[in-house]
C-alpha cells in the first residue's frame, strides 16, 4: 500500500489497535502513512524471499518512535 493510500484508508483506531502492547507516543494522524498495516505482510516477504534465506528469528518491536511534523487534516 502507498502511502498516500494510506492516509486515505486507513483509521487511527486501526492503527492505535495494531500498536497495542507496543510504547509509543507516536500513534497520531500525522505518522498514519507508517502503520503496521501500510507494510507488507512477514508471509509475503517470506513467500517471495524464502527460497534464498534461512529465517532464524523473527522480532517483535517494544518501542517505537516516528518524527513528524503536526498536520492538520
């Protein structure tokens, strides 16, 4: 998804909801275009790359931090 698309599909809700259990004081309006959703999916990177890779781990975030300017929408 683009991330124009992004700011028209997606909800604040949605994002505060992906982001549960994760410290942020970034989930907001202006930082919508970086929400979990907006990226592709672990599966579909493994479907496209599993073939030349060894997955040894996969890691959870705990914190996140995203710089943005204030925008009014």
């Amino acid at each position: 998804m683009s991330r124009t698309q992004a700011i028209k599909e997606l909800s604040l809700k949605e994002y505060q909801q992906e982001m549960a259990g994760i410290y942020t004081t970034s989930v907001n309006e202006g930082t919508i275009d970086e929400a979990p959703m907006a990226y592709k999916s672990l599966d579909d990177i493994l479907d496209v790359i599993g073939d030349t890779v060894d997955v040894i781990d996969v890691m959870k975030p705990v914190y996140n931090f995203k710089a943005a300017e204030e925008k009014h929408f």
